[in-house]
C-alpha cells in the first residue's frame, strides 16, 4: 500500500513540476484566444504527422532500400513535442476557465486515435522491417492500451473511479517516443553489425504489452471489488 502510495505522490509530483514549466506558455495561448479544443487538435495532427513518418520510414527502408532511422529520430521528436499538447490542453482549460464536458470528450476520443495510429504505424514498420513478432507484441501493446483506458470508462459510466495501474497513457507516450527516438539516433550512428536499433523499439513495445494489460487487468479486478462490496 504504501508503495502505491509513494507511487502516485511521486507521479504527482512530476506532473506539477511539468505544470510550472509549461505554465507561462499556457497563459500565452490564453492571450491568443486559443481553446483547448485547438490545443488538442495541434496535438492530435502531431501525432498524426509522426505516424506518417514512421510508416514513411518503413516504406522508403522496405521499397528503396534506404535507411530509416533519421527518420525515425524525427518521428520521436514529433511524439514527443506533440504529446506535449496532450498537458497543455488541460491546463489550458482550467486556467482560462474554459473547462467543458465535451472538451472532456474530445480530449479522451483523440488521446486514443493517436494511440492507435502512432503503434499501428510501429507495427507496420516493424512488419516491413521484417520483424513479424516485433510487429505483433507492437500488436498486443496496442491492445494493452486501447483496453486501459477502454475499462476506465466503462468503470467510471458504472460510478467507479478507476485511475489505478502502473502504465497509464502519459508512462505509454514517454516509452514510446523514447524508444522510437533511441532507435532512430542509435541506428543512424550504430553499425547494425554491432547493435541492431530496432530491437530497442520491440523491447519498448514487450514492456508495454505486458503492464498495460496488466494494468487493463488490475481495473477489472478493482472494478469488480468495488461493485461487490456494493451489495
């Protein structure tokens, strides 16, 4: 118990740290007029542009024999700087006083298109890549994820709260963008005789595909304690 609770006060911890950075930039856009819906929208076309360039990446190292890691790097930079987004829209919304249900909505609906086009851009290009197993644990994480946030709602329409679990979307984005940024930076100054860059990506998405689903799994259980301790 008391890890958890370490575990959270330490989360939290980080979170208001991020918050004093960005917040000067937040009260900017709130200047500019922009509203968190916009915020969320530059973030989701981020994401976007970053999974066009992984699967872009796949298609010129598959078709042209060209190497794929510079653009790699991009793509990880690109998630990075994007989900970015993902915080200051929220921030956005509370410090302008601009905080709606829908914008709640929308919010969770494009956190989770750019969770499946940014894994299922990974498992493509792993697949052309020739990694078919990478591509399916890239697969399975995909799952993994969708299935978390997918069981939070469910629970929290139920009147459960359900925010527990070790891999939540901001822990997913930060492996995921660090590991397609270390492949692509290592594959471009690694001979792949020494290391082979790619692995660093599969060995990304193997961690998240077993404690997302965990995760997923853990909101199951707290869920159905929650409900039978209402009878």
């Amino acid at each position: 118990m008391k890890i958890k609770e370490s575990a959270v006060e330490t989360r939290g911890n980080l979170q208001h740290g991020i918050y004093r950075i960005i917040n000067p930039f937040v009260y900017l856009l709130i200047r500019l007029k922009v509203t968190p819906n916009m915020v969320t929208t530059i973030g989701f076309l981020g994401n976007l542009a970053a999974a066009a360039v992984i699967v872009w990446a796949g298609y010129r190292a598959s078709v042209q024999g060209v190497s794929p890691f510079g653009l790699l790097t991009l793509a990880g930079a690109l998630i990075i700087g994007f989900s970015l987004f993902d915080m200051l829209d929220g921030q956005v919304a509370r410090l302008g006083n601009m905080t709606s249900t829908f914008g709640a909505m929308y919010d969770s609906v494009l956190d989770r298109y750019c969770e499946l086009f940014t894994l299922g851009a990974l498992s493509y290009y792993l697949i052309v890549a020739g990694y078919p197993i990478g591509a399916l644990i890239t697969f399975v994480a995909l799952v993994g994820s969708i299935m978390v946030s997918y069981v939070r709602a469910r629970a929290e329409g139920l009147g459960i709260e359900c925010k527990i679990g070790f891999l939540q979307r901001p822990e997913r984005v930060v492996i995921t963008s660090a590991a397609t940024l270390a492949a692509g930076i290592t594959g471009s100054n690694v001979s792949p005789f020494d290391f082979d860059a790619n692995l660093i990506i599969i060995y990304a998405m193997a961690f998240i595909a077993i404690f997302a689903n965990i995760t997923a799994a853990a909101r199951i259980s707290h869920s159905r304690k929650t409900l039978n301790s209402r009878k």
